[in-house]
C-alpha cells in the first residue's frame, strides 16, 4: 500500500531506494545500498512556497533509505544559492559566521579542557568506530585518527560534555550548529583525498595542537592551509579536500559543522533535512556509538576528577 503527500502530481519525481532499517553509513547523505522498494520524492513550488512532495510504501516493518538521488537533487538545488563551482574553498568568517569568532576566542579554554584530557589519557574512539562510512578516510594506516564527539545533529553526549563543559558552553552559543568535535590525528596520519557529499553546510576548524616540526597542511580544492594554534578556519567541505601529515607529533582541532548560510526557502529545506531527517538517523547512530564508548572511557575520567 502507498501512501502520498502532495497537492497535485509531481513534474519530475525523484526515485529513491528503500530496504531493511534507516541509516547513514557513510556521512548524513549518503546511504548504503539496498533491497529495492520504489519511493518518489519531489521539490515542487506552490504559491510561492516549496513543499516536498513524496510517495512511500505504508506499513513497512523497517527500512534503509539510499539518498544518492534525493542528495544530488537537493545538491542542484542548492547550487544557484551557493554559487556553484564558482563557490570559495575557504570563507572569512568575520563575515560569513561571526558567532564562529567567539569559538576562536575561547581559544584558551577549549585547549585547556582538550589538554586535560590528553593529559588524563582519555582513549578516544577512532572516527570509524562511531562512524562505520568513515572508514575507507579513517582506517587506511595503523595509525589513528581520534575523535572526542560533543555533538551531532542535536544529540549530546552527556559524559563526553561533562569533561568539558566550558568548551560546550561556547559550542551553545553558535547558532546553526551540526556536529561538534575534538580531531586528533596520530604523528604522520595523513587523510586520503574525499569530498563531503552535501552543500548544506560548512566546516570551521580551530588548531589546539599544532606541530611546528614539518607542520601538517589542509588541502582544499587545491588550496593549502597550514593549521596554527588558536587560529580558526572555514572551508568548503563538498570541494575535495586532504590532510597531508609527516609531523612526528600529533595534530589537534576542533572540528565544528554549521548550517551553511542560505536564503529563506533554501535555508528551511536546509533545516528539515540536518533537525529532522539526518538527526533521527545518521545523528542518533553516531551519537550512540559515542556514547558507548564514554561509558568507559570518559566516565572513568570524571570519576577521577570527583574522587580528587
């Protein structure tokens, strides 16, 4: 049985696949592959505003959306707004985010609270054991690369953010905020090539720990940025980007996620896609993961600190 939310028939509608439960494997817009049950969707323009229109099975016991389409349609969509490939790599962020600014200058008390961390020698997850996509940029060499979640997509790690609780002040203080978290990459862990899959957002990166001995590099579209310690930058995460590292001691940002910043109705299309779709998916994955990894790793550090 198919249910249908519209108002008269779609011009184009966009197929998309379904099989066993939702989820993100890879980033919040893209899925894996699945068993094949036909859904429709289209963006389609009445009186002036934009609904999203869609056909879905009824009553399926669970299912695994593959968003490849419904991610490049909204991509297009997105591209008149954003400039296209005539978009920047790297924004200003006085400019584009100021709310960004008061990240940068709570530079001290963010590395401080990371510090106390690394000094506790918290185990942190690698990125591909909170997100299984993220393996094939993650898992490439022995070496590691850490992450410390704080939040994503509107879940909160409680006793990840009970470590550092100054730093989550600051966080709540950015609107528009996606996901929030400490990186770590171990002495020569370089980042392959990979390109973030959606346009809805950008990524702000703020250096705690920064090798001066052959400082590692961000690459993003061919442009170098090297990391330096209390400086913050923002970038396009959809353009290709790499980290090239042959530093002999680890590197430390804080990575930051935020709604990129967009006209009215492409902004509310924006919203409903990272608060509703992505949160109740890929977010409450990643956030679960996380916090099964706290449960022993970050719980026995704020133990620590209450038996002291």
């Amino acid at each position: 049985m198919w249910g249908e939310s519209s108002l008269r028939d779609p011009p184009r509608a966009i197929g998309v696949t379904l099989r066993s439960r939702l989820c993100f494997p890879c980033s919040p817009f893209q899925l894996a592959s699945a068993k094949k049950l036909r859904i429709k969707f289209a963006i389609v323009p009445v009186d002036k505003v934009l609904l999203l229109q869609f056909a879905v099975p009824l009553l399926l016991p669970e299912c695994v959306v593959d968003y490849h389409i419904f991610k490049t349609a909204v991509n297009r969509f997105f591209g008149p707004f954003v400039g296209r490939d005539k978009r920047p790599a790297y924004f200003d962020i006085a400019s584009t985010y100021p709310s960004l600014e008061k990240l940068t200058q709570g530079f001290p008390v963010i590395r401080g609270e990371f510090e106390r961390l690394m000094a506790e020698t918290v185990e942190m997850p690698r990125y591909h054991d909170v997100d299984k996509g993220e393996k094939a940029i993650s898992d490439t060499t022995p070496k590691k690369w850490s992450v410390f979640m704080l939040e994503i997509l509107g879940h909160r790690p409680a006793v990840n953010r009970a470590c550092c609780p100054e730093t989550c002040k600051l966080l709540e203080k950015v609107p528009g905020l996606i996901q929030a978290f400490f990186s770590v990459l171990d002495p020569g862990k370089s980042v392959p090539e990979h390109e973030g899959p959606y346009l809805g957002y950008l990524r702000y990166h703020l250096g705690l720990r920064v090798p001066t001995r052959k400082p590692p590099k961000l690459v993003v579209k061919g442009q170098d940025y090297q990391w330096k310690e209390g400086e913050a930058v923002l970038f396009d995460d959809s353009y290709p980007h790499k980290v090239v590292n042959d530093s002999p001691e680890i590197r430390a940002v804080l990575i930051v996620d935020v709604r990129r910043p967009l006209p009215m109705v492409p902004n509310l299309l924006n919203m409903f896609i990272t608060n509703v779709v992505a949160r109740h998916t890929y977010g409450k994955k990643v956030a679960k993961k996380a916090e099964e990894f706290a449960a022993t790793t970050a719980t026995r550090i704020l133990n620590q600190r209450q038996a002291a």
